[in-house]
C-alpha cells in the first residue's frame, strides 16, 4: 500500500509498523519512507493513502 509522504507528497512506503502506549491506550505508528529518501515516523492514522 502506498501513503503520502507528509513532508513533500511524494509516494511512500511503510517500512515499520508497531504499537505504543498512549494515556488512551495503544497506537499503532509507523516508519514511513517515501522514493525522495524522507522518513516519517508517527501515527498510523494521520497518513493518506495513495489512491
């Protein structure tokens, strides 16, 4: 699945998914790398997909 990179919009890729503790409970985050070479790390949902 493919994602827009938040820094520049260019297609990206998840390299990472897992999960971390949140005071509402947990929150899957990802590592985001698009073909520009930026990274993204955070959550899972604040990602758009590529359609």
């Amino acid at each position: 699945m493919l994602f827009d990179c938040p820094e520049c919009g260019l297609p990206a890729t998840v390299t990472t998914r897992g999960q971390l503790p949140s005071t509402s409970g947990r929150v899957e985050h990802v590592d985001v790398r698009c073909v520009a070479d930026h990274r993204f790390i955070g959550p899972a949902d604040s990602l758009r997909v590529l359609l």
